[in-house]
C-alpha cells in the first residue's frame, strides 16, 4: 500500500502539472503551433484557432501548406529549421491563409528534440492591430501638421491677393475708354478669383459641422443616386449593407461631401480605364474594439468604398491626403484631403489599401463615446 500511495502520488502530480501545462499553453495570446518531422500540426492552442480562423479539430493531423496557403519563403524556412536544427526568427512575415485572407505575424520556429523525432515549436504573434495602430497614428499626426501649414500658407496668399483684385478693379475704373486694356485687368480680377476659390478649398470647411443623429444608409444611398445620375449606367454601383448600424451622430451634409469625393474619383478612374465591368461597391459593417489614433471605441461604423479600377500609383499611394496630390493630370488633389478633413471632424478616419486588383477606401465613424 505503501508503495502504491506513492506511485499514485506521483501520476497525480503528473497529471497536475501537465494539466497546468495545458491551462499556461491556453492562455496565452501568442499562437503556438506543434509540428511533426512532417511538417504536419500536431497541436495548437486557442490563440493559433484565433488567429487562423480554423479550429484545432480540423486542423490536427493536417499538414501546415493547408493553413500557410501560398506562403512559400515561410514554408522554406520551416523546413530548413526542421532539417539543420536551428531556430529562426521572421518579422511581420505575411501569411496567405486557406480563406485567401492575409494576416502578419512575427514568427519564430524552434527545433525541439523528442524521444524518437524532431519536432518545430512555432510561436505567431500577430502584428497587424499594432501596425495598423501605428500608420493611423502616422497618418492623423500627419495630416493634422500638413492641415495647419496649408491654413497657414493659405492665409499669407489671401491677403495679396485680395489686394491684387482691389488694384485690378481700380485700374479698371480708369481705363473706361480703353476697352483693350480693361481686358487685361479683367483677366487679372478672373484669375485672382479663380485663386481665391482654390486657397478657400485648401483651408476645407469654414463652419462648423451641425452635429445630428444621421442614417449613414440614408447618406450612402443619396451618393449612390448622385453617381448612377452622373454615370447614366455605364458603372454599376452595388450595395452591401448592415442593416444592424444605428444612427450615428454627425453632420449629413459633410458626410455626404466627404463620400462623394471619394465616389468620385472612383468613377474618374473606373471611365479612363479598359475594365469590361467597372463597378463601385458600397459596403457597411460594425467594427468593434477599434482604435483611432489614441482614442479606444467599443464600436465603429466602417463604410468601404471599393472600385475595379486600374488602382493609385504606388509612387503616390502613401501622400494621396496631402494637398495637390493626385494621379491624374487633370486632377487638383483637393478631394481626398477635404474628404479626411470632414472624417476627422467627426473622430473618424479613412484608410486606402488595394488588393487583388481592387481598391478600397474605408471610413470609420464612431458610435460610441470614445474612452482614453
């Protein structure tokens, strides 16, 4: 008996430890994969089911190439640690996974040595939420300086320029009896007119928004009709909506301004391309535990606005909210910015990215209160 107590003493403390082996392991909010000297799975915890979207029923057994679809350079990798023994490490490696989505990890493989094989430990930390944290950041500290040097700027050209148009017009007044220079001081008032109005939409809105509970489907189908008018068929315009999103509280009329810009350039470049379909897709969904710059919202509303156009330049891509910016050669590079200026005045933001021959602009919008 003596001897048995302790025997079951022992496979109790076993089981004890490797019961809190399993708890450590899933708890964790690193993704741990196991492979075999196949390279197939042979574990992973709660965070890898997260973050691969499959659960570990359907994954166990299964070779890793089914969840790191495409992921060529990765799989290379995995099998030289496996086969020299040797861990590596992979920052914001990007994974293509089964469902074609992409995610971006850091990556580290460790080699392990079993009683009878090699095994790969492999821990994933996703980087995406903090890269993306990270440009949003970037891209509002950036547009907030730029916003104020270009008021700045604007205010110092205003002030000639309404001394210009003031001489032009005195000019003007003394030459009534030679009409073939009032020409040229007709031209002058024009152009300095003509000024004037660009340095106003430089410096965006000068009112404040009027803040009330809006339909942001009520604002997107008002676009919507506005652009089916403009292309007269030659664009479909296709609706994908949440009906679930509730009123949220914002200026409807800046809204508007600041989706129709973006419609608009999508139609721009939709007509000065060769796609056989061209189509502008209208997208809403709730985004929850989202973060804008610093601020924390529980929920947001995200509106994609996604074209099969031929795509922005990919040297000009990250600068196409600055002012002046544009990829056309007739284009005055105003639309974006005004559009992320009247985001920004309701706490919100808008993204560009593209993939697989699509472009897609998404704007979001809080509805909560945001906490710090």
């Amino acid at each position: 008996m003596h001897l048995y107590g302790k025997l079951f003493k022992i496979n109790s403390d076993h089981m004890a430890e490797e019961q809190l082996h399993h708890l450590l392991l899933d708890n964790l909010s690193t993704a741990v994969l196991l492979l075999n000297n196949e390279l197939k799975i042979s574990y992973l915890n709660p965070a890898a089911e997260s973050l691969l979207a499959v659960s570990a029923v359907r994954l166990c057994g299964c070779p890793i190439t089914q969840v790191l679809h495409q992921s060529d350079k990765v799989l290379s990798s995995l099998r030289n640690a496996m086969e020299s023994n040797h861990p590596f490490t992979q920052r914001q490696a990007l994974l293509s996974l089964a469902d074609e989505s992409h995610v971006t990890v850091d990556l580290t493989a460790t080699p392990i040595q079993a009683a009878t094989s090699t095994l790969l430990l492999i821990e994933m930390q996703p980087m995406d939420r903090l890269m993306k944290i990270n440009r949003e950041e970037a891209l509002i500290t950036t547009h907030d300086t730029t916003r104020n040097l270009v008021r700045g700027l604007a205010h110092e050209i205003k002030n000639p320029l309404g001394g210009i148009r003031g001489a032009a017009q005195l000019l003007s007044e003394d030459l009534n009896d030679q009409p073939e220079l009032r020409e040229f001081t007709d031209i002058i008032s024009a152009e300095t007119d003509r000024l004037c109005s660009l340095v106003d939409r430089l410096l965006g809105p000068n009112t404040m928004p009027t803040f009330a509970p809006v339909n942001v489907h009520e604002v997107l189908e008002h676009v919507a009709a506005l652009a089916e008018t403009e292309t007269r068929g030659r664009i479909a315009i296709k609706r994908n909506y949440d009906p679930s999103i509730p009123e949220l509280n914002g200026d409807r009329g800046q809204l508007i301004q600041a989706l129709l810009n973006i419609v608009r350039n999508a139609i721009q470049a939709l007509e000065n391309s060769e796609q056989a379909e061209p189509t502008i897709r209208l997208k809403t969904r709730i985004q929850r535990h989202f973060t804008i710059g610093k601020k924390h919202h529980k929920v947001v509303c995200r509106i994609d606005i996604i074209d099969n156009g031929p795509g922005i330049p990919e040297n000009i891509i990250d600068r196409i909210f600055f002012p002046m910016i544009s990829g056309r050669v007739e284009g005055s590079g105003l639309g974006l910015p005004i559009a992320q200026s009247a985001i920004n005045l309701h706490q919100g933001l808008i993204e560009c990215d593209q993939l697989n021959g699509e472009t897609r602009f998404s704007l979001y919008l809080p509805l909560d209160t945001p906490n710090e």
